[in-house]
C-alpha cells in the first residue's frame, strides 16, 4: 500500500474538490497513510469542506444534518476555525 500513497492521496483530493466528503474520509482513514505529511494537510480541507456544507446546511433550515458535519469536521482533530465558527452559530440557533 505505502507505493500508492501518492495515488490515494490524490484521489482523496479530487473526492475533497467534488464534494465526495465521505469518500475522502473513508480514504484518509486508511492506516498506511496515518503518519504522512499529506494526509495532515488532506484532513484539515476535509475539515473545513465539512464546515463549510454544514454552514450551507445551516442557511438551509436542516440545522440537524449541520450538526452532523460539525461533529465529522470536529472528530478529525485539526482544529480548523471554521468548525468553531459553525459551532458558534449552531449554538446560538439552539439558544434562541
């Protein structure tokens, strides 16, 4: 698997681009690529790819599906702002 690091690197990147954001998870969780450099910076697009859908969620009225991209964005651990921001307004939603 190590050989084709480059490839499923890629393919989670095209998967990030086009909106396939379960795939690219389902490819970034793959255990061979778990200590490359790549993979960190895959992840933390995948991250903030789920915050912005959970945003457009959010403008939508399906703050329940937002939720859900809120906690896929935030169980991936890299601390992108965007999910703070999501979190924010998702809980102010709750509160009003």
């Amino acid at each position: 698997m190590f050989g084709f690091t480059w490839l499923t690197h890629r393919q989670a990147g095209v998967a990030i681009k086009q909106g396939l954001l379960e795939e690219a998870l389902r490819l970034l969780r793959q255990p061979a690529l778990r200590t490359h450099r790549r993979t960190g910076e895959l992840l933390l697009a995948l991250a903030r790819a789920y915050a912005e859908r959970g945003e457009r969620r959010l403008r939508q009225d399906d703050s329940e599906q937002a939720w859900c991209d809120l906690l896929l964005a935030e169980s991936l651990q890299t601390g992108e702002k965007s999910a703070d921001r999501l979190r924010r307004a998702l809980t102010d939603l709750g509160v009003t």
